[in-house]
C-alpha cells in the first residue's frame, strides 16, 4: 500500500484533495479532477469549507458545500463575499463589498488518480452569479453572470520525487469571468470566451502533509485594470479522513488597478 496513506473505508487519505475558492474539490486555486469526499464507486460523501484570503487591499470569504454520488458525480455550491476595502476608500465606492455564488457540477468521465496508468480525467461547470453589479457594470462588465467549463487531468505518480509521491494537475477552462466572476463577466475589451490553463503540482511528503504550487491563467477582459493571472505556494494537512487545513502564499497580482496583491491564504475542509 502506498505510504500516502492506508484506506480503512473509502479512497485514500488526501486524494480527494482540499476544496477550492469555488466550491469545487482541487487545490486552492484551481479544480483538479478529483471528487470531493472519500466515497468510493459504491459510496457517497461531501464536504464542507471556508476559506479566507486577505491581500491587505482586499479580502475574499468564501464558504460551501459539495456533494459526491458513488465517486462520479459532484454537486457544490460556494457563496463568496469580496471586501473592497482600500478600493473603497480610495474611490469613495457606496459599498465596501461584493457577493458572489458559484454552482457547480462535475462528472468523472474516466481513468483513476492512483489505480491505472490513464490519469482521472473530469468535465466540469461553474454558474456564476454576482449580486452586486452596479459597480462593475459601470466600469465596463456586460453580464451580472456566466458559466464557466473546464477539462481536468489528474495523477498521483508514486515516488516520483525525491522518493516521494507527486500529484500533477491540469485543467482547461473556458469562461468570460472577471477576476473569477466577482467583477462580473465580458467587458469593453472583450466580450467572448476565453480558453485558459490552469494547473497545480503537489509533493506529499507523508501520509498527513502536502506542499505544492498552483497556477491559474486569466483573461483580460476590462479596459480600465488590467488582470493578472493567479499563483500560490501552499502547505496542506490531512489529519485524518474528515479534515483538511491548507495555508498558502497567493499572488493574484493586479486587481481593480491595485498592484501587487499578495498575501496569506487560509482554508477549513471537513469531510463526511
């Protein structure tokens, strides 16, 4: 058995990853192919998170849930609040935050993260919706909502670094969203899709702990900011099968015309 961990019931310890801003089971910043829980084909189980990410300008609070039918199927669902914060003081904005909420759903179409030589491969879908879209509709956004689809690759290569197992991860992603859909979707630069590369690399060190990196390119659809792509060093901890802990270092670059957005990434899974 490998020494990532040994399963009394289900998939093995941290293979269902931690969960995303999103709602969606991955990384931090990215949606890998895997499903959230430990159910196995002939089980169900799901998640709970909260995360926080805080750049000093601004912070984003992110809470969900999701759901995973017989290690096929997951369904989630993630409510996010952005602070504005220094944006708002600088411009004198008449609210200090923005709402957002993600659906999401995503189908295991095949393969296996650790059992076949194919990696697990997953087609997934995020409908966004901002709920505060005065402002970003004002600065140049088309639409208040969008959906987003994404094709995930996922595997775990066994002692493949430095005696140690190494998770790689990449996800193509089409969407129209600005900064992830909380400035809305399409702008006066560019209204259409956008296909994008998202990836992660993860080196488990034992059984309970993880570091890694995430990547996440974005488009640039607003005239008046530009936007970066996303990035992040993380450290995550299983403790067992029904809690996850991931601390990371994002840099999400420039935001709303704020530069160099960077700053402590905090994320609580607990699993059932």
């Amino acid at each position: 058995m490998p020494a990532c961990a040994i399963a009394a019931d289900g998939r093995l310890l941290a293979t269902g990853g931690a969960t995303q801003f999103e709602g969606s089971a991955g990384g931090g910043l990215v949606p890998w192919a895997v499903l959230s829980g430990y159910g196995t084909d002939a089980q169900n189980g799901g998640t709970a998170f909260a995360t926080r990410v805080d750049t000093g300008d601004y912070s984003l609070d992110a809470a969900g849930v999701a759901y995973t039918f017989r290690n096929r199927v997951e369904l989630s669902y993630a409510r996010q609040r952005f602070g504005l914060g220094e944006l708002q003081r600088r411009l004198s904005l008449p609210t200090g935050r923005f709402d957002a909420e993600v659906i999401g759903a995503k189908v295991r179409l095949g393969g296996d993260l650790l059992y076949t030589a194919m990696p697990q491969i997953s087609f997934g879908v995020q409908h966004k919706r901002q709920l505060d879209f005065a402002i970003p509709s004002a600065v140049g956004a088309r639409d208040d909502s969008g959906t987003d689809v994404y094709l995930a690759a996922s595997k775990l290569f066994l002692a493949a670094a430095f005696d140690r197992h190494l998770l790689v991860n990449a996800t193509l992603r089409s969407t129209s969203a600005n900064q992830a859909g909380l400035l809305g979707f399409g702008g006066d630069r560019r209204a259409g899709r956008s296909l994008v590369l998202e990836s992660s690399v993860a080196l488990l060190l034992d059984p309970q702990w993880a570091v890694g990196v995430e990547y996440r390119q974005k488009p640039d659809n607003l005239g008046f900011a530009r936007e970066d792509d996303w990035k992040d060093a993380f450290v995550a901890w299983f403790p067992n099968k029904h809690v996850a802990v991931v601390a990371a270092y994002a840099d999400l670059g420039s935001i709303a015309t704020l530069d160099k957005q960077r700053g402590p990434y905090l994320s609580v899974q607990a699993s059932f």
